[in-house]
C-alpha cells in the first residue's frame, strides 16, 4: 500500500470496528462511558500508530487537528453530530492552509458570504489539508466577506459543493487541495467567529502538535529494533556487527537520544494535563516536543542508518519508509523556526523571574484533560512564569549535570548581556 499510495482504507475500517477514534477523541459526556480525552493516553496511541506507519499516525492526527475547533466551541449541535460520526468511524480534516498563503490566519481567502435568507455561501481553496478526500466533517477556516471576521465552519467532505481535486503529495497519506463553491453553510455549521475563531485555530495546534514528538518516537522504536536485529543477526569478518566497537557506540547514542525524547515528552504530557489558566506552562514544553523531540527523531534515524547500512534501502524493511518520513514531522503544525520563535518568547521568565507552583507528580489517570478545550486567549504569552528549573538540577549530584549546570549560567550570562531584557 505504501508503494502503491493506497490511503489506508482498511485502518479506518479498523478504527470503525474498534471504537478507537471514538474512545480516545471523545471528550467524556459526549459519547460512551469509556470515552475521554486522555493526553497520556492519546500520547500512547501516538506511539503506537508512530511504530506501525506513519500513515496511520497522520490519519489519526490530523482528525484530531479538525476535532479540535469543534470541541472548543459552544455549537452543542455540531458537537452531538461529531460524537455519532466518530461512532460511526468517520475521520476528520482541518481546513486551515491554502497554497498561496500557507497558514497565514490573516490573509485567508476562504470567504463566507451573507446571503438574503440569513445563511452563507462559502467560497474558496484549501490546500495540504489531511483526510480531506474522506472526512466526515472539515472544520474550515475562513473570513466572513461582509464583516471581514474571521470564521470557522464545518463542511461535509462529500457534498455537491465540495471539490475535492488532488492528493498534493507522493504519498499513501491524501493531503488534499480542494475547493468550495457557492457551498451552502448555515448558521448550524458555525462553529466560533471573530476572536474566539482565532483563538480556537491557535489552541487546536497547541494540543495536536505535540503528537508529533510521540509519533516520531514510535518511528524511531521501530527503526531501532529493525536496525538492532539486522546487526544482531549479521556476522561479519567472524563478528556479529554488534560486537564492533563503533556499532555499540551508535547504538548506545541512539538508545540515549530515544529514552530522551520518550522521557521528556511525557513528562510533558503531565503538564498539559494539569494545565489551568494560572498555569500554562505546557505552552513552552509542547514547542519543544514538536521541535526538539522530532529533530532528535531524525537524528536517530541518521544515526542507526550506519547501523542498518545497505539493509535499511531494501524495499521490504520499515526503515526505508522511515529515513523518508521522520524528515516531515518536524516540519509539520509549524516548522521548527515558528516553533523556536515561540520558545523565545518564555526564554526571560523561565531563566529569570521564576515563580512558585505546586509539585506536579506524574498524570496518568483516566481523568478526562477538559481544560484543552477551554484554553481561552491565545495573547500575552510573554507573562507566563515557570517553577524555578534549579530545583531539578540542584537535586542530583552528578559531573554530566553540573558541567550542564555550568553551560546554563554561562547562557545566562550571554542572555543578560543583550541591551534589554525583558521584564518578568
């Protein structure tokens, strides 16, 4: 199917007969009783669909991405007409980008227009939008062209007016360029408008993106034990390759970096849960699992190809697929640069002017994560404090951590020394 560019028909047929979609994307009170949004969860399952292909991870993704709109607005129609279609196995598509302007919010020319009898006519292109080709609902980004308000929509990925025209890229993914003509939207398919508009575009990639750190993880396992049991099973000079002095190292290198990223993106996870509006920590550490966890995906990936050598280009193995998709995830719901903007923008409180916070444990109950749905406005980033990062570092007694100590004064010092720092 990879081969082919089959979009994974069958996997959806999966989801359908499982529940899968349902049980995890649910928020509890919409659907069964089992059903709930469950970051730890849902970070498991990222693994999961990561290990076995990322074609399933990214079906799975970007129906979240179009769910997200949905569940934070107050439209309890569409929200009811949500929870049966996922019931029923449907996937879901965000309608944000277009080609000429990418994910510029503010120069989007999806237009919905007023018409005599109080309902709307949409008009317009969407492009690089996922699952569009099969998508129960497509949550459609747009502007209203009497008021110039931003607007979010849902469309039916089957209706008359919806022209769905190509799959945009080589691939058994289907990211669609696609068009709406004079389709019909009634007040029924609004979602939110204006500010609360924006602001549920913003929020929705705040909890999506970080799906990409888990799925990179579960590539990388994969590719890990595909290269370790090639080498494993390979002699070579009356050796097995894992005996070679540089094999262990490399192999030792990429185990570090992926108990690492595994490490790091779920103690992240622990914050998204507990996050309140007092405490929105979690929009600096979700940066940095889509950023820092995929680009050290793709390292690992470089480095086991030394491992796996020729192996890892044969047409049947999983780390052919691998080496081409571990280099989309960083560059997925924001290149690495937007994201490492972002960071910047926390870099004085964190380093600075730290404040004090209860003692966040580990968050792995079945607790259903609402506040993700209730993030609020996306402004004043700038004021978010930080637990004073010391207390982790002051608490171990090691050389690896104090020369890393030592390394974060001297950033310090670089960082103070620039003519104004923000104040906290």
């Amino acid at each position: 199917d990879d081969r082919n560019r089959t979009w994974n028909y069958d996997f959806v047929e999966f989801i359908k007969e499982e529940q899968i979609f349902a049980t995890l994307m649910t928020p509890a009170g919409y659907g069964a009783d089992d059903s709930s949004w469950n970051t730890f969860r849902n970070c498991e399952f990222n693994e999961l669909l990561g290990f076995y292909g990322v074609c399933y991870w990214y079906t799975w993704q970007v129906s979240m991405l179009g769910l997200g709109p949905i569940w934070i607005s107050k439209n309890e129609e569409v929200k009811q007409r949500t929870a049966k279609l996922l019931q029923d196995g449907a996937v879901f598509a965000f309608g944000l980008s277009e080609k000429e302007h990418g994910a510029d919010l503010y120069s989007s020319d999806m237009s919905l227009t007023p018409v005599a009898d109080g309902n709307y006519l949409a008009n317009g292109q969407k492009y690089y939008i996922g699952n569009a080709n099969e998508a129960g609902l497509v949550s459609t980004f747009g502007k209203n062209s009497s008021t110039n308000e931003f607007v979010f929509f849902v469309t039916e990925s089957k209706h008359e007016k919806f022209n769905c025209i190509q799959n945009v890229v080589n691939s058994q993914s289907y990211v669609a360029e696609f068009t709406l003509n004079d389709y019909p939207i009634t007040e029924a398919d609004i979602l939110s408008t204006g500010t609360e508009a924006w602001d549920s575009a913003l929020n929705t990639v705040n909890i999506c993106k970080f799906n990409l750190g888990l799925g990179a993880i579960g590539l990388c396992t994969h590719a890990f034990y595909e290269a370790i049991n090639h080498a494993g099973n390979r002699r070579l000079f009356n050796h097995y390759v894992t005996d070679f002095p540089h094999i262990k190292q490399l192999l030792t290198d990429a185990y570090a970096r992926l108990t690492a990223m595994k490490l790091f993106s779920y103690r992240a996870s622990d914050y998204m849960r507990s996050a309140s509006e007092n405490d929105r920590r979690y929009l600096l550490y979700n940066p940095m699992v889509k950023m820092k966890v995929t680009t050290q995906g793709e390292e690992v990936v470089n480095i086991l190809s030394d491992v796996i050598a020729a192996k890892g280009f044969e047409k049947n193995t999983y780390f052919d697929m691998a080496t081409r998709d571990i280099r989309g995830l960083p560059k997925l719901e924001g290149t690495v640069h937007v994201n490492m903007a972002l960071i910047v923008k926390f870099m004085a409180n964190y380093f600075f002017f730290p404040d004090k916070f209860p003692e966040i444990g580990k968050v792995d109950g079945i607790e259903n994560d609402e506040f993700l749905f209730k993030q609020g406005q996306t402004k004043g980033l700038s004021k978010i404090r930080f637990h004073d990062f010391n207390i982790a570092y002051n608490s171990v007694n090691l050389p690896n951590i104090e020369i890393f100590k030592s390394q974060i004064n001297i950033f310090k010092e670089f960082f103070s020394s620039v003519d104004k720092l923000p104040a906290g």
